[in-house]
C-alpha cells in the first residue's frame, strides 16, 4: 500500500485531539490517548511506508528502517516517561516538528 496524505492527516488529526485534551486540562486522556492512539497508528504508518518504500527499490531503505526503529523507541519512551504536562508539551513539539520532517522525506522525492 503506498503511503497516503490521508495517513499523514490521521497523524496530524491525533496531534489535534492530544493539543485539545492539555488545553482542557486532561492531562491524563491525553497521556492514555498518546499511548493507545499516536504510538499504534505510527508504528503501522511507518510499517507501511517501508512496505511501499521496499517495493519502489529505495536504495536507502535499511537506513531509514534504522530511523524509523529509533523513532518507534523514542515514542514509546515518551509516553512511559510523561509524568506532568509541563513534560507533555516539549514531547508534543517534537512529535509535531518529526511530522513535519517526515511528510517531506525523500523518498517521496525518489518515487
């Protein structure tokens, strides 16, 4: 399946719904919503980009898979360490400045 801007919207929608639960002062929706919703959709998001990458003969697909392990670890690891919502918005910013990042990868480019 190739990776889709609908995908990347579900990211930035679960971005939205975490933004909107520590601006209410849920913090704890938004830690539980984290775990069971961003940490899961990503880690089959990117499942599915290396799917699609493998079948368009990326040539630097075992670097990228090697990215992608670290980012899969360093989510995770987010949502077990978040204690307070001071913690959540720095964790939220660099999910958000990832998003950015990934959406223009290059093997968009090489497709």
């Amino acid at each position: 399946m190739k990776c889709t801007e609908e995908q990347h919207q579900g990211i930035v929608d679960r971005i939205n719904a975490i933004t909107n639960l520590l601006s209410v002062d849920k913090f704890q929706g938004a830690i539980e919503f984290y775990k069971r919703e961003i940490a899961s959709f990503v880690v089959w998001h990117l499942g599915e980009e290396e799917r699609f990458m493998q079948g368009v003969g990326y040539p630097d697909l075992e670097e990228h898979n090697q990215h992608h392990k670290w980012i899969i670890d360093l989510f995770i690891k987010l949502g077990q360490d978040i204690q307070d919502k001071k913690q959540a918005k720095p964790a939220l910013a660099m999910f958000t400045g990832w998003l950015y990042l990934h959406v223009g990868k290059r093997y968009g480019e090489f497709y």
